[in-house]
C-alpha cells in the first residue's frame, strides 16, 4: 500500500499537493509545525497529522514511519537546511522510503554569490548520495509572491520589489502541487531528474503591474527599488536577517537572469498547462481590492 508524507503541509503548495493526491485516493501524512486551524482543516479531509520540527531526527524518523514516498521543504525564513536535509534523507534510509520529490530553487548551483543557491544545491547532493530515489524540482518565482506585498497594493496602489525589470515566468502554487503529486503517485521514470518549473509566460513586473491595474480596473504602478533599500524596509517589517539575506540574493539571482525562462514540464507531467499570471490575479483579487 503506497502512503505518502508531506512537510510544508499547511502551506499553499503543501495544501495543493494534498488536494490533488486525495483526489487521486493516496493515504497521506502530514508533518505540520504546529496544531491549528489549518492542521485540523486538514484532518478533516481524512489526512494523519504528525506536529514536529525538520531539524528534529527523531520526529523525522517518527513521520517517516511506514512512508513510502515523501515530499520535502525546508522553509526559507530559517537557517538549517542542510542538516535538515541529512536528517531527512538518514530517516528515510532507515525507514525504507522509496522516493522523495525534493523542492529546491532554479538559482540551485555549485559556484553561487548567493548562499542560499549554493545550500539548494549542497541539500541536492546529500539526497542524491543517500540510496534513496529523489526527484528535484527547481522553481521560478511563486505566482504567490504578489500576494506578500498586497498591502502597498491595497492601500496605495504600488508594487515595491527589488527584481529590476527582467523577465521571468511565475508559477502558481496549485500547478507546483499537481507536478507533486503526480511523481508521488507514479515515482517511475522521475529518479534522479532535475526538474525546471516555469509558468506559461515569463512577465516584467510593469507587465504583472498592467495585468493588476485591468483586473482591478484602478492604475498600479511597479516601484522597482535597489535590494539595499528594500532591505531595510523588510527589516521595518520585522523580518529576520536570514530571511532578509535569502530575499537580497534571490532579488540579484533574478536581475542576472537565473529565474528567467520557460517550458512544458508541468504540462507534460500534470496533463495540464500551469496558470497564466492573469488567472491567478483574477482568482486571487479579493486580496488586493
């Protein structure tokens, strides 16, 4: 009997893999960080529900626990993926897991500036080394970024992000979910891929600007800061210098053209291209109205 395991449950790519893998009748588990209204939402769908931390070896072996398949993410606002990683992949050992889809970042390489490309890319190597089969998924910008700044969207009709005018091709959260489920549901021929994720078309942010001021029938205006700047503002908002480090190097990333480009892997593994940027404002502009 196939049982899967999902960390990052109660966020909007865990909550999109689960739906789509109840869907398809999997039994699934879901490691949460804490018990609350989205845990028990999630229980009520039918999901066991396990509260623990990643960095934490024995919940970890605890959760893993008759897995046959598992989904991993480390959370970006806090330091500790590599020993997260490890444990992970040593739980897994022991627990005779099958598989893993692992979530890495598109900026994942060897020689980075940015420390949190180069941790990607390390947290690749030690699932790779492990003995357990492992699929990683390398996305561009999460369509639900824009939601993060909804507030200056809101109440003042302004877009304010550090990523320069470069293109790239934001994915939503739902499509990353079905690319997830999917390989757990059906690992083979997925082993040791490397997997892009893009949205259909790739955007500026005075194009994703234009798509918010026709939904919204009111004009936005993209306000494109320096990282430096935007540093401090994230500060002012009480995110942690770890967080703010992550933001600063992906902003850079992205201005140099790593999150850039496009193609058809969430077609080709769902059965269904991803959602354009425009759909996603229009199901999601109760958020900036």
């Amino acid at each position: 009997m196939k049982k899967v395991l999902i960390t990052g449950a109660t966020g909007r790519t865990g909550t999109s893999t689960i739906d789509r893998l109840l869907e398809l009748g999997v039994p699934t588990r879901a490691l949460v960080h804490r018990h609350d209204e989205r845990s028990e939402k999630l229980a009520s769908q039918g999901v066991e529900i396990i509260q623990g931390e990643l960095n934490d070896f024995d919940k970890v072996v605890e959760a893993l626990e008759g897995i046959t398949n598992a989904y991993f993410v480390f959370p970006i606002q806090v330091p500790g993926i590599l020993e997260a990683t490890a444990f992970f992949a040593q739980a897994a050992l022991e627990r005779g897991v099958e598989s893993i889809v692992n979530m890495s970042q598109i900026s994942a390489r060897r020689v980075a500036n940015s420390v949190a490309a180069r941790n990607h890319w390390l947290a690749e190597r030690v699932f790779d080394r492990s003995g357990v089969a492992v699929t990683h998924l390398r996305p561009t910008f999460f369509a639900e970024w824009l939601t993060y700044w909804a507030q200056s969207i809101r109440e003042e009709n302004v877009l304010r992000l550090p990523f320069g005018r470069t293109a790239y091709a934001p994915i939503a959260a739902e499509d990353q979910g079905r690319v997830i489920a999917e390989i757990l549901n059906s690992p083979e021929g997925h082993a040791g891929r490397i997997y892009p994720l893009y949205g259909p078309e790739e955007l500026t942010q005075d194009q994703v600007v234009e798509l918010l001021s026709g939904v919204l029938d009111r004009p936005i205006r993209y306000d494109a800061m320096e990282i430096e700047p935007f540093q401090k503002v994230l500060s002012g908002a009480g995110f942690n210098a770890h967080f703010i480090q992550h933001i600063s190097t992906v902003a850079q990333d992205c201005r140099d053209g790593l999150f850039s480009g496009t193609n058809d892997v969430v077609e080709r593994i769902t059965g269904r291209k991803p959602e354009s940027m425009k759909d996603f404002i229009v199901k999601n502009q109760a958020i900036f109205r």
